[in-house]
C-alpha cells in the first residue's frame, strides 16, 4: 500500500477541533506553526502520514473540523512605504489549504 503525506495549512482557529477529530478518527498528526506569506499571520500546518485509501477520509475530517472565514486586513501592509489608504478589505480564508504528497518510504529509525 501506498504512503502519502497529507500537508495542510488551517487556520489557528480550527486547530482545536481538527486535532481531536484527526485522533479520534485514528490519524497520526504534526502539527507546525506556520505564517503565511500573504497575510502574514500565524497558521497552523499539519502533517499527517497515512495509507493511500485512507486519504479521503482524513480529507473529510479536515473539512469538517476547517471552516471559512472573513479577515480585515489593513491594504497598507502590502503597498509601497509611501502609499496611503485607510479602508480595510476583506479577505476569504480557509476552511483548509491542502497538499497530497507521495512518500517514497516512512521510516521509524
Ligand atoms: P496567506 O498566504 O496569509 O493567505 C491568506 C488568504 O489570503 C488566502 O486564503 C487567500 O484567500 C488570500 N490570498 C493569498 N494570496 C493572495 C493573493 N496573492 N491575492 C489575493 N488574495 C490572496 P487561503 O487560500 O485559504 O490560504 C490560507 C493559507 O494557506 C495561506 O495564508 C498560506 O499560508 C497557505 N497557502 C495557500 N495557498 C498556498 C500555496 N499555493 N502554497 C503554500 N501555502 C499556501
């Protein structure tokens, strides 16, 4: 059987509910902080090493446990020193972000 490697990016928010689902659901995780590059906030990122078939229903737990979410952000933190504005906008985050890898081999040494 296959191995893959599940990398997820979550919100800190979810990352609560998504580490009791995952080991409820009997899924092996890690989890890493993260920032992400756009906003540059802090995030969450999984791994989760799992047989091939078992893929699709980590990926129903991570959409279940992740939800979206509105962020204001100030535009300011992406223009130039000398721009100016003073309206937020909106950004769409989450529910998850996520990468299916394949693993050559997974190893305990
Ligand atoms: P951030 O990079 O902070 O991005 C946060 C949200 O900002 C993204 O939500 C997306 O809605 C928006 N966004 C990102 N880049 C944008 C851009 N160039 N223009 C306009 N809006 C943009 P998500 O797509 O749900 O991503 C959540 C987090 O997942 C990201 O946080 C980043 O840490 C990670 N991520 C997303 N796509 C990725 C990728 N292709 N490779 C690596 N990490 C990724």
């Amino acid at each position: 059987m296959a191995t893959r490697l599940i990398v997820s990016v979550v919100q800190d928010e979810d990352v609560e509910d998504l580490t009791r689902a995952l080991r409820k659901e009997g899924f092996s995780s890690t989890k890493i902080g993260s920032t992400g590059g756009f906003l540059r906030r802090g995030n969450s990122t999984f791994l989760i090493g799992l047989d091939e078939e078992l893929v699709p229903a980590a990926l129903e737990v991570i959409r279940a446990s992740c939800h979206q979410r509105t962020q204001l952000v100030n535009p300011a933190l992406f223009m130039e020193p000398e721009g100016f504005m003073t309206d937020f906008i909106e950004v769409q985050v989450g529910g998850a972000v996520v990468f299916v890898l394949g693993v050559e081999q997974m190893l305990r040494v």
